[in-house]
C-alpha cells in the first residue's frame, strides 16, 4: 500500500512525548485562515510512499528517538487512514509510540469502522479543537466542528489517551465565553493527558507569498507569550467549573 506523503521530519520535539520522527501526511479538507502547511492542503499530491520505507527511514534515526516515537500529523493523516493504520502497525511491531496529531475533520459517526483500524493502533491523539461554537468554527475553517467534538467523544469511549491542542488568535478564538466554554467542554473528557494552548504566529506569511495564496488574517497581530498564558488560564477555570459541575451531577 502507498500513501501520499508531503515530507518527513527527523527530530521534532513539539509532536508528542519526547523525540519524535513526524510523517506529514499530504492533503486536508479544512482551510483554517492561521494555517502554516498551506503546501500540504491538495489531495494526491506529493511524494508516494509505501509504510514499510517509512520505517525504514524512522529506522536509520531510531537510536536517537528512543524517547519518543512516530507522530503523522498534516494534512489530515485520517484522510488516508488505510495508509495510516499500516503504517502504524508496523511501528507497533516495532516497540514504537505512536501519535497521531488530526484536527478529526474527516470523522463521521456512521463510518467509523475505518478509522477504528488506525486508531487501534495508535497510543496517542493530539486533537486540535479550532473553535468550540460551530458557527465560528466554520468561518474559521471552512466546515463546522459537530463531527469532530463527536469525534474526541469517541476516542473517550475508546479510551485512547488525548492531548488537545488551541491556537488562541486576536480577535478570533480568544473570547473569554469561548475559552470558557472550551474549557467546560474539555472537561468532559476523561481520557485527556494534556492541553497545548499555542500563541497564533504569521511565519507562514513567506509560504503563502511564494504559492501566490493571499493571507487570510493579514491583519492578526501575533499573539504574545503573557496573553497565550492568561488563555490558558481561562480555559482551565472552565475545566474546574465543568469537572465541579459533572460531579454534581
């Protein structure tokens, strides 16, 4: 089996637990106005690979990776995730960790069965959560986030453990209701491990130039350090006002 691959990445060190060998997986359904893979959004585009010269190229890096693993992140891994669970199965036969970092996008509660199979196989999910009000999701991404928050019900039923991820940016995510909200929402997960709260940055500015893709938020200041930790805050006091009200409940 082939997949399509955008590029491969050595040593990432903010994909997961440890070490990482990252696979970024080509091809993804959203449009988020921050993103910086813009490069990885068509599908069936970039370099075809099988699983196995995956490992292989995991292989000649493992001895500095013994702390971490393989993340596939995007793109949208789950858009090919026959591709995804082979190659997962094959770093499990490994002794590897794997993550996979999805904004669950492609998820959909009457076809899950496929995505089930990756799933199997993976120790790890690191959930991006855009927007947690749909309507604002949609403007942000192009699609709303109904079959995703079912989605990150389903890995709780699964009980797969799961990091989510935010990117606060000015004037678009950083609302103390909707922080709130998504702190309450969070809550409700009992299989989450950890929050990444991730200040918006324009780097990818040069990217979109050199594609000849206007900017989406040309305008959106980035956000600092101080403002990303007062967010984080924020979300958390929903987390403790949502986990008080669960219990008592």
């Amino acid at each position: 089996m082939t997949g399509f691959i955008h590029s491969t990445e050595s040593f990432g060190t903010v994909d997961g637990p440890g070490v990482r060998f990252v696979v970024f997986f080509q091809g993804c359904p959203m449009r988020c106005k921050y993103c910086h893979n813009p490069d990885t959004w068509e599908f069936r585009q970039g370099e075809v690979v099988t699983a196995q010269e995956i490992m292989e190229e995991y292989d000649s890096y493992k001895e500095f990776l013994k702390s971490g693993g393989i993340t596939a992140t995007g793109g949208e891994p789950l858009a090919q995730p026959e591709f995804l669970a082979e190659l997962f199965s094959l770093a499990k036969k490994k002794g590897v960790h794997t993550c996979l970092d999805t904004s669950g996008a492609v998820y959909v509660p009457e076809k899950h069965e496929i995505i089930d199979y990756a799933l199997k196989y993976t120790d790890l999910v690191m959930l991006d959560i855009k927007h947690i009000r749909s309507d604002k999701h949609k403007k942000l991404t192009g699609i709303g986030n109904e079959n995703i928050l079912k989605f990150a019900e389903h890995l709780r039923e699964l009980k797969i453990p799961l990091w989510i991820r935010h990117v606060v940016v000015p004037g678009i995510t950083d609302s103390a209701d909707d922080l709130t909200a998504l702190g309450e929402y969070i809550s409700t997960l009992t299989n989450l491990k950890a929050l990444d709260v991730l200040p918006y940055h324009d780097m990818a500015k040069p990217k979109y130039a050199a594609a000849g893709i206007p900017y989406p938020l040309p305008d959106t200041p980035p956000l600092s350090k101080e403002d990303a930790i007062k967010a984080r805050d924020i979300i958390m006091a929903g987390i403790r006002s949502g986990l008080k009200n669960n219990k008592s409940n």
